[in-house]
C-alpha cells in the first residue's frame, strides 16, 4: 500500500496569557471613562449654551492668535481662561488642557530678544518673575527659553519652578 503523505506539523500556537485582575479593572475603568465623555460631550451639544461657550473661546483663540500688543494678549488669555474653565465644569473639554497657538517665526524671534535682555540685566531670577516682567505667561515663554538654553545662550540653576536663569 502507498504511504498517504502526512502534512507538516505546524509550530504550536504560543499560549496566551491571561489578563490579571488589576489590568481588567484598569480596562473597565478606561471603558467608563470613555462612556462618560461620550455622555458629557452629549450633554454639552445639546445644551445651546455651551455650544455659544464653545463658539466664544473659538473667537478668543482667533483672536489670540492676531493679537500683537502684550495687553491685549493678556485680556484674551483671560478670557480664554474664563471660557475654558466654564466648560470643564459642565464637563464638556474637547479633550484639551489649553490650545496650541501657533506663533510665527518673528514674534518666536522678538520673544527670544526679549528674554535673553531681560535675562543679561537680571541674572538668577526665576520663570515667573521673567514673566511678570515681560508681561506675558510661562507657557509662552517656557519654548522659547528652553530653546534659548540649547542654543547654550541661557544656563539654569535649581529645579523645576526654583529654576533661575542666567544669560551666557
């Protein structure tokens, strides 16, 4: 009798593991989350007030984003601050903090004179006093000198908000 040809073994299938209890709760948590957002998001669409919210803190980024004067950038923050606010509290955040605004390549520029100035004629002071001074906020201002410091023009001293600057 002939032999019947025997197909080749394939490699067994590599066992799977098992998910522990900490990490199906941790998924669980993360599918709440997830319905509560979409629920909240739900709320927020409905509610004609907070689409008019949403629709002003549009205008304010806009707005934001043309401004030139350092007092009005500062009443637009503001505002933009107000605005954010009211819709986190009704639960409604697009899933962002703070927007990003997007800056030109001059105003990156006058910024960065600006700092590394202010940073020769006060050496050792901290982030929020530089900001202070200049009058704009340390999320504005922390890019620029982080690139300043790369470029080796700015050193650091400290941590974190006891950071003080001093001009190379």
């Amino acid at each position: 009798m002939a032999k019947k040809k025997q197909a080749p073994k394939a490699a067994p299938a590599p066992r799977r593991e098992r998910r522990g209890i900490d990490q199906r709760i941790a998924d669980l948590e993360a599918k709440i989350a997830a319905i509560r957002a979409r629920e909240a998001e739900k709320r927020a669409k409905a509610d004609p007030a907070l689409r008019h919210v949403k629709a002003a803190l549009r205008s304010v980024e806009k707005a934001l984003g043309a401004a030139k004067e350092a007092s009005l950038r500062n009443g637009l923050d503001e505002a933009r601050a107000a605005l954010s606010a009211v819709l986190s509290a009704k639960g409604s955040d697009d899933g962002r903090s703070e927007p990003r605004v997007r800056r030109s390549a001059s105003e990156f520029g006058d910024l960065a004179d600006a700092l590394l100035n202010y940073v020769r004629g006060n050496p050792g002071q901290r982030g929020e006093q530089i900001a202070a001074a200049l009058a704009t906020d340390t999320k504005t201002m922390r890019p620029v000198m982080k690139r300043l410091i790369g470029d080796g023009k700015v050193t650091t001293e400290g941590q974190r908000r006891g950071m003080t600057y001093t001009a190379v």
